[in-house]
C-alpha cells in the first residue's frame, strides 16, 4: 500500500500525469504493477501500406494512458492488464498506413463470464466497437482469443481507448487483421461520425461489420464535420447499399447550401447485405473543418460512410457555384405548410406563395431547379423576382412521380442572377403536388459572356 501510495504521488508531479487511482478498500488491488507513465503520442505513419491479412498487434505493456488499471504477470509470459473494473480504461497509441476493414480479436481471461468495453477514438471520443461478453475462461490466467467483429479503422495515428464497461475480465493483447483496404480514401467520415440527434435514422451493424447509418428517409439532414488538412480538389465517395432502387441525396454546407456532390440516382444493390461506392461529386475545399451535412433528396437506402480522395491542389472556378435551399427555409409564405416528417412544404393551393432569399455568390447565368413531387401530374407554379417583378420561368404541368416523397427536378436554364441576395417568389396556379428544395448552379459567368 505504501509504495503504491507513493507511486501515485511521484505520478502526480509528471508533466504527462497517469491518472492513477487509489483503491485501498478494494482488496483485489494487490499484488499487481502501477504501469511506468509513457505519454500518447502520434506516432510515424508508415509507407507501406497494409496488405490483405497483415495484422497489427497491440499488447498490454504497449498501454500510453490509463485509469484504474494495474499490470500483473501473465501466464503465457510478459504482463497483462488486471482490474478492468467498469469505468476502467486504458489508451494505446496505433498508427495505419492502410484505411480499411479490421478483424479485431482480443486474447482476454475472465473467472467469471463477465466483462465488456467499448473502443473508442481519445481524442475524437468516435466510437469503434462495443462489444459484451467475454468468455468464461474458468481462470484469471487461463487465456482464450475472442473474434471481436469486423472494425473500420482510418489512415493515420489514432490513440484507441478500451473502456471497461463491465468489471470481471483481464486483458492480455488485441489485433487487428486487415480484411478489406478501403480504397485509398485519405479521409472518411463514418456512419457513426454523423450528428443523428434530430433525425430518426438508426446505427446499425452492417454485413460488412461496420455500423450504418440504417433507412435513411427523405428530408434527414445529417449533420458532420470534415477536417481537411490542405485545400484542393476532391473526389468525394459514398458506400450505400440500395435494393429498393431508390434514393438521391446531396453533400453540402451547413450554413451556406453550397453542394459539394450530389447523386440522383443511386445505383440498386441486390439486398440490403450488398454494398457499393458511388462517385457522389468532385468539389474543391478549403483547408479547415467544414460543417456539413447529407442532405437526402430521397431516402430508402443505407450509407456506411463517405470516402474523400484529394486529387490535386489546383483551385478552380466551379467554386461556390452550386447552391441548395431547402423548401422550409422560406423567408416568407402565404397558405403553405412544412410537413414535420419529411421536411418539405405541402398543403399547396391556387394562390399560395412562398418566398426565399438566394444567397447569390457571383453573377452569372444560372440553372434554378425545383424538385418537386406529384403521384398524379398535378400543380403548375410560376417563378418571380418580388422585387423587380421580372418572371424567371414557370411550369403549367408537372411529371407524375411515384409518391408523395420521390422527388423529381423541374428546371429554369437560363436566369441570370446578380451577386448578392435575390428574392424569389413561387406563385402557386394549381396545388396537388409537393416541393422540396430549391438549387440553383451557375451555367456560365456573366462576365465571360460580354
Ligand atoms: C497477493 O499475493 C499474496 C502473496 O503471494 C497472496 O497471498 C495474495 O492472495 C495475493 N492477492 C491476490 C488478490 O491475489
Ligand atoms: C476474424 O478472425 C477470427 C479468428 O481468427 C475468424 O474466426 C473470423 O472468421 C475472422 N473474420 C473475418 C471476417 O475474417
Ligand atoms: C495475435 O497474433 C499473434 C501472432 O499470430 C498471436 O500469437 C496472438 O495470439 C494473437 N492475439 C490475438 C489477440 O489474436
Ligand atoms: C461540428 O462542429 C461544430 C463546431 O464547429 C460542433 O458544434 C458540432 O457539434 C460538430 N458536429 C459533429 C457532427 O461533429
Ligand atoms: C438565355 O437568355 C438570353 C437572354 O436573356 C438569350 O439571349 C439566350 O438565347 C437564352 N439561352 C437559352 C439557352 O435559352
């Protein structure tokens, strides 16, 4: 007790503290080792890449962090990791050269048939796997191997914390088996990096192994961020699968609308167990974090994540040229309705209008599309500008679509906008349809024309 007492103090002075933790009434606390204190650190990523099969292993005297936990002699030689009690943890330090499908498995011991935990990114909190039950291995040094399911892992350094949500199980070492390279995506945004708080679509585990983003609906806004380290050029992927042949959906700025890729029609999957990556859009970005979201025009299908590719570092001049503004976000309206569930307006009628705000950011000539949705061919809209009264364009007749909810667009080729704020007012003739949003993309620059 003394010497653990004073090692505890010796860590607390450390620049990088080791969040030691006294237990003296807890009895199973003797007899193991407080880990010497080693700092997290981002660790050099390889040049070689990891080839189907390769494993990378982590064993428990590798630890960087931790809390709760003390080292105690293994059986089969070395240390292992002892007193995972819930709300233990212990950190490790990893670095990929290869993004892609990880087989975890985990060499565990447990007396008693119990013990669970999490893996998750410190630094980020992203979680990579939950996972309950451990074996019963009949001995706290009696060791087994437990396939842990598949882990989708990215590219780089990462320090991966196991959190112990369950007490009553020891840990020896973990690996990680490269099952499939994703194809070389410098950065992913996983299904469970998506902001779902306002939306009803599910985490689930996916055939793959991997968590999904389950039955996506039209109108979810899925919110997440993107961290780019350099600006450029981007291919931007989608790993979806798709047997109901339905679903089109647009990657955006949260705040601005600006479409960075955006997909009509997604290709059919022969079962929801069957996956495939669609090109969703080529777009320059900023360096920096960019609040975005997926935007689902329509929904019906399952997204495991986004894979971006940067392509070169050139700047270019289809830059914030392509603009989404969502029916709801109306600036003004006479007799229309937002439908709670699925985000567009309704209750259409001879008469109503709505009213929006283009935020306009060069001039140029520019394709307005509205989609729109109506199971019988019914509706017919005008489009003006409020202020000046010129009319844009208008539709006498609409194309029957499916349902309610299957959007289809309906276009203006050739509206010539001037930088700045523009109104525009749709003037309702005939209800009996639905509208969706709004996006207007630059088709040529007005000053390259004169
Ligand atoms: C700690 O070691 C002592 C001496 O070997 C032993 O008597 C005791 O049972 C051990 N405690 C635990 C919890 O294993
Ligand atoms: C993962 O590894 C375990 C143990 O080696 C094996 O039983 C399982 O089939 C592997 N899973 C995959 C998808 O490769
Ligand atoms: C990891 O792989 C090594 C080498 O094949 C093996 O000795 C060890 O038992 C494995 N550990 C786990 C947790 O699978
Ligand atoms: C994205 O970043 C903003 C801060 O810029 C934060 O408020 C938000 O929670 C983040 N969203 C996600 C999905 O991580
Ligand atoms: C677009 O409008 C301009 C005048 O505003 C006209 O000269 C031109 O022919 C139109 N182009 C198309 C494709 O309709």
């Amino acid at each position: 007790m003394i010497s653990l007492f004073f090692a505890v103090l010796v860590l607390g002075t450390n620049a990088n503290p080791i969040q030691a933790q006294t237990q003296d009434d807890d009895f199973w606390r003797q007899n193991g080792t407080v880990p010497e204190p080693i700092a997290c650190v981002s660790l050099p990523i390889s040049t070689t890449p990891l080839n189907v099969g390769d494993t990378v292993t982590i064993t428990s005297t590798e630890l960087c962090d931790y809390y709760g936990i003390l080292l105690e002699p293994s059986s089969e030689g070395g240390f292992d990791i002892g007193w995972m009690q819930q709300g233990h943890w212990v950190s490790f330090d990893m670095a990929l050269s290869t993004a892609g499908l990880f087989n975890m498995t985990i060499r565990t011991a447990s007396k008693t048939g119990e013990g669970a935990f999490d893996l998750v990114n410190q630094g980020t909190s992203e979680v990579y796997k939950v996972f309950s039950g451990v074996a019963n291995t009949q001995g706290w040094q009696n060791w087994e191997t437990m396939d842990a399911g598949l882990v989708a892992l990215r590219k780089g350094s990462t320090t991966l914390r196991v959190n112990s949500l369950q007490s009553g199980w020891n840990l020896l070492s973990m690996n990680f088996t490269l099952v499939e390279a994703f194809i070389t995506y410098d950065y992913m945004v996983f299904a469970q990096n998506f902001d779902r708080g306002h939306v009803g679509v599910e985490l689930a585990e996916s055939s793959e192994g991997t968590l999904n983003l389950d039955y996506i609906f039209s109108g979810d806004e899925l919110f997440f961020n993107l961290t780019l380290p350099q600006s450029g050029k981007y291919e931007i992927y989608a790993r979806i699968s798709n047997p109901e042949d339905v679903g089109s959906f647009a990657i955006a700025h949260r705040q601005t609308g600006q479409v960075f890729g955006m997909i009509l029609t997604l290709p059919t999957t022969s079962s929801w167990g069957e996956w495939t990556t669609v090109l969703v859009g080529e777009a320059y970005f900023d360096a920096g974090t960019h609040n975005m979201e997926l935007f689902v025009l329509q929904g019906g299908f399952n997204l495991e994540f986004l894979g971006l590719n940067f392509i070169d570092s050139a700047t270019g001049d289809s830059e914030d040229n392509h603009y989404l503004v969502p029916a709801k976000d109306y600036t003004n309206t006479n007799g229309v309705e937002v439908d709670p569930n699925n985000g567009n307006v309704g209750s259409l009628d001879p008469g109503d209008w709505i009213e929006y705000s283009l935020n306009v950011v060069s001039t140029g000539v520019y394709i307005l599309q509205f989609y729109v949705a109506s199971p019988e061919g019914w509706g017919s809209f005008k489009v003006v500008n409020p202020q000046t009264q010129e009319i844009y364009g208008g539709f006498d007749s609409l194309p029957t679509t499916e349902s309610w909810f299957s959007w289809v667009s309906v276009d203006i080729p050739n509206v010539s906008l001037s930088q700045g704020t523009v109104p525009i007012k749709l003037e309702i003739t005939n209800g009996g349809f639905n509208f969706f949003v709004i996006a207007f993309e630059l088709a040529s620059d007005h000053e390259e024309e004169v």
